[in-house]
C-alpha cells in the first residue's frame, strides 16, 4: 500500500496517480524522522544536453549537476534561485545550473576539447578526473533586496553525491544522504532506434521532530528554515537505517521510466510506510530574454560597443540556451 498524495489515504498501488518524468516528489518516512525530495528527468534533460550536443562524459556529469540542483532548488519557500556552479582545474572547468522558482532550469558545461579527448584516451574520465582540483558553490539568491547566501565546498577528488553531503555537513549542519544516476537510454524506432538522456536521484534527509532532537532545515530559506538549530544526531538507529535503505536503490532504478519516483519509495521504504505528497514539474526554461541582453549592452561604452559589431551588426548569443539576439549598434548611439 502507499499514500495518495492528496488524501493521504492508503490505495493500492495500481491505483495510485505517478508523477512521471520532470516531476519532483517530495515525501517522508515518518517511523524513521527522514524525509527528502526524489525525481526522474527525461524530455527536459534531453532538451538542455542536445541543445550543445556535449561529449558523452561531459553530458554525464552536467547531468547529475543539474539532477542535484533540481533536488535542492525545490525546497525554496520564496521566488528566487538555487545555483550549482564548479570552478576547477580539469577539463570540464565549469558546470553551472540553476534552478528558478517555481519550475525553471537551465544548465550550461564549459570544457577544453583537446583536454577532454587526452583524458579520454587515457582513461582518466571519470566525474572527478574530469572535473579536477576546485571548488562547487551553491548559491541561494533571494532577489536584488536580499542578500545572497552561498555555500563553498571544495573538490577534492570525490563525487558529487559525497560534495552534496559535505555541503550540509559543514554549511546546513544536517545529516543528508544523495544517490544520482544518469543513463543514455536506446528506444526502438528507425534506423536502430534513438537515444535519449535520464537522470534521477533521491534526496534524504534526517530531520527529526521529536522536542528532543529538533527539526533542521533542509536548505538556507528551504522548508523548515525557521527552525533549524544545527542539532544533528548521525548516529541516531533511525538514521542509520534509512540510509541503509537508501544505498539499496540501484542506478537503474532511479532512471528507469517504467520504476518511476514513487514505486522506487515504496521499495525503499515500504515496511516504515512512506508518504508522499504534490510536488512540481521542472522546464527547460531559459531566463535570458531580448530587453536582459539589451540592458547589458546599454551599459557598454562606445568602444565596447565598436569591438563587439561585427559586420554591422551586434550579436549576442545565450550560453545556456543558445539563443542569438541581433541588435542594430546605432540603437545604443
């Protein structure tokens, strides 16, 4: 049996409503005192990684980017962002994605290809060989009338799950656990069929809410901010034991359409019984815009202006989306 997300009444499973791709789920496990955010991303990813037809280990990495930043960014309770950015030494030397409330995500990945195609050959492309020495920024932004709070986590040579962890560990102080997966999957059709990008993850977080222990917060401004104490208790049974369940889940099944977000809870948690609740779709949504690109220009001497025309015209060209805006330079005279 599982719950109805708006009822909360049990059903069986055949009769349960699934959320489908691009849909974040938000649930807890109340027996154990966890609760999390889990997701399976398909046409959206597919749209972002085709739109620069990246490498193959670079669409992989900026996937599971872009999967965290999902995770993450949901949980803002205002109108803002949540950014994920890397700066690092390898050669993908950024991956930046954010996440706009209420449903809009962007991503970009920077990367040397003669570096990148060295790595490769020499078998030296996995996530942390790529990405290298540096450091992993998440950024929450409130607006212009609020300060920014960002969090700085270095990497050193571990994944992004263990990034993700040291995150709250040192800046939110709250036992989190990350699984992430991304698969290029095969469907059938013409020619040998096509291919097509999934991602998934599940988010867990122990925030117990007994007086005793407390209840944190599960991002700076995110749900339960107003009460977050750092009280932490990893080594609680109960939080041991969802974590236990959670390093159960399989790549497959977290990328896998016909598991879904809410059957792969019910396998995980099922004997503690799992809740889940009405979350929200995530577009491929691009937040550059003809008057943003002309505000910027505005500001450009009449030099900067000369160096940027070229064949009469000035052309500006969106990193995330690949959107080209052509503007006539005597519009800024």
């Amino acid at each position: 049996m599982v719950f109805n997300p708006v009822t909360s009444e049990a059903r069986k499973l055949g009769e349960f409503g699934f959320a489908g791709d691009d849909h974040v789920v938000p649930f807890d496990v109340e027996p154990l005192d966890v609760r999390g955010r889990a997701v399976q991303l398909g046409p959206m990813l597919d749209q972002i990684l085709a739109r620069h037809t990246y490498p193959e280990p670079v669409a992989r990495l900026l996937a599971e980017v872009i999967v965290l930043t999902v995770l993450l960014g949901s949980s803002l309770k205002f109108e803002g962002k949540f950014i994920v950015q890397t700066r690092s030494d390898g050669p993908v030397d950024m991956l930046v994605a954010d996440f706009a409330t209420p449903s809009s995500v962007r991503a970009y990945a920077r990367f040397d290809e003669d570096r990148l195609a060295q790595a490769v050959e020499a078998g030296k492309d996995s996530p942390e060989d790529l990405l290298g020495a540096g450091v992993l920024a998440l950024t929450v932004d409130q607006g212009s009338d609020m300060q920014r709070y960002q969090g700085i986590v270095q990497l050193d040579g571990t994944n992004l799950e263990d990034v993700a962890k040291t995150y709250f560990r040192q800046s939110e102080q709250i036992p989190t656990e990350v699984r992430l997966g991304v698969a290029k999957m095969v469907l059938p059709g013409a020619d040998g069929g096509q291919e097509h990008w999934r991602a998934g993850g599940v988010l867990l977080q122990f925030l117990p809410a007994s007086h005793e222990r407390m209840r944190g917060a599960d991002l700076h401004g995110g749900d339960g901010d107003e009460n977050h104490d750092g009280s932490t208790h990893p080594e609680d049974d109960a939080w041991q034991e969802a974590r236990m369940l959670l390093s159960t889940a399989e790549m497959t099944e977290l990328v896998d359409p016909t598991v879904g977000s809410e059957r792969l809870l019910y396998r995980l948690f099922h004997e503690h019984g799992v809740r889940v609740y009405e979350g929200t779709n995530v577009l491929d949504d691009c937040s550059c815009s003809r008057d943003k690109i002309k505000a910027v220009l505005d500001g450009f001497t009449p030099e900067e202006l000369a160096e940027s025309t070229d064949e009469g015209s000035i052309r500006v060209t969106c990193e995330f989306c690949s959107t080209e805006y052509v503007f006539d330079p005597a519009d800024f005279s």
